[in-house]
C-alpha cells in the first residue's frame, strides 16, 4: 500500500485538502477519467477516486472521490 501525503480530490463540489490519505487499490495519481483507486483517510473513511478532466483540453488530471 502506498501513502499520500497530500491528496486534493472534489467531494461534493468542494476541493479538499487530505493527509496521509492510504491507496488501498488502483492509481489513485493516474491521469485517466474513470474510476482509478479506492482509499482511505486518516478517519478510515474509504472513498473511490474517479479521474476528471480539469479545465485543459484532453487532460485528465483532476480527481473526484464519492463515499464507498
């Protein structure tokens, strides 16, 4: 399992600031659309990462998580 030690996804809109955050399975720094990991926060919330394109055309360099 790898760690990051700085994430910053979307969750419900809003752009957060994750430490310390475990990549349980996948990628979660691929640069896909489309689900890329599940991982867990320092709370032991798990969350499925899904890459989005950011505001650069044909880029997929953002990240969206949704509750697991």
């Amino acid at each position: 399992m790898n760690v990051l030690e700085l994430f910053t996804p979307i969750l419900d809109g809003k752009r957060q600031e994750l430490h310390n955050v475990t990549i349980l399975e996948g990628d979660a720094l691929m640069r896909v659309t489309g689900i890329r990991a599940t991982i867990e926060t320092e709370d032991g919330s798990r969350y499925k990462v899904i890459g989005r394109a950011c505001s650069l055309p044909n880029c997929h360099c953002d990240a969206e998580i949704t509750k697991r």
